[in-house]
C-alpha cells in the first residue's frame, strides 16, 4: 500500500471532486439565471408556474382516474373517483385562466406567510434562550410581509408570485455555486502547511 502525503492526498481528492462539481456549478447557473428572468419578468414568471401547476393537476387527475379503475373497494374507487374530478376540474380552470391561478396562488402564500408569521411569534414567546429573537424576527418578518401583500391584494397579485419564486431560485443558484466553488477553496486551502 503506497504512502501519500496531506499534499499529495488533497490534490488527488481535489482531482477527484472537480468532475462532480461541474455539474453543480452548471446547476447553480441556470436556477440563478432562471431566477433573474423571474424578477426581470415576474408577471409571466407568474403565468408559467400557473400553467404548470395546472398541467401538474390535469395529469394527477388522469392518473387518479386511473387508479380508480383498479381500486378494490367501492369506498375507494368513489374517493379516487372524487380526487380525480376535484382535480381534473381545478387543473382545466387554471389551464382556461391562468391570471386567476396567479391571484389563487397568492393568496395561498399570503395565508401561509400569515400563519407561519404568527406561529414563529408564538413560538418566540413561548421558548427561551438566544434563538428567540431570531424566530421572533423571521414571525415579525413573514406576519408583515404576508399583511403588506394582502393590503395590496389583487393589484400586487400579478408580481408577487413570480418576484418570489424568482428570488428562491437565484438563492438557491447561488447557494449551488458557493457549494461548488467552495469546495474547491476548501480543498487549496487544506493543501497548504500550518
């Protein structure tokens, strides 16, 4: 068995790793741009997921329809045969007006801003230590920008959505890119003796 030194070691590690985080970087690449034309072009950003999420409701129904043919039980099918109706139906709106998908899905962000605002605030209240004035930030945070939207609901409706998902995918790029560049900083710097 061949002897390595720390040196020798991490350039081969570091050798190793590079085709692995290639794909990564490309990753984080394309989310990060992804996430630009959301923000450049929120409104039809808002538009594609509407449509997306409709397409996504028309095949569950489909395959909640299929499902039903197999079910064993009466009670089953009938629940299949329901799940596959609501969905069907809620996808084909969504694909017939996608503007009103859009206010749909902001108002379930809203709500869920809302309730997830007011949950860290309890929480917050309720829990000691150095934490709490984090949580009790991120509740105040999600309560008011949650508010700040429903007082400017529906008009803001049709930027909100898009501008959102937009900034989650250039955060997530961006945090794919660090992963992958960081590792290869990690990896020289180890290389170098103390």
């Amino acid at each position: 068995m061949a002897e390595y030194t720390d040196e020798q070691y991490v350039s081969e590690e570091r050798t190793e790793s590079m085709p692995a985080r290639r794909p990564l970087a490309i990753a984080g690449i394309v989310l990060g741009a992804i996430g630009v034309l959301a923000i450049i072009a929120p409104f039809l950003a808002g538009i594609s997921i509407a449509y997306a999420i409709g397409a996504l409701l028309v095949v569950s129904g489909v395959v909640n329809a299929a499902h039903a043919v197999t079910a064993g039980s009466w009670r089953g099918r009938l629940w299949q045969v329901a799940l596959s109706a609501v969905s069907l139906i809620a996808g084909l709106l969504v694909l017939a007006n996608p503007v009103v998908g859009v206010a749909s899905l902001t108002l379930l962000l809203i709500a869920y801003l809302v309730v997830d605002g007011v949950a860290e605030l309890v929480v917050a209240a309720r829990m000691a230590g150095a934490g709490r004035g984090w949580i009790a930030a991120s509740g105040a945070l999600s309560l008011i920008l949650g508010l700040a939207l429903w007082a400017g609901f529906p008009a803001d409706a049709g930027w909100v959505l898009g501008v959102f998902v937009g900034a989650s995918l250039l955060a997530t790029g961006i945090s794919m890119l660090l992963v992958a560049y960081g590792g290869r900083t990690a990896g020289s710097t180890a290389a170098t003796p103390m």
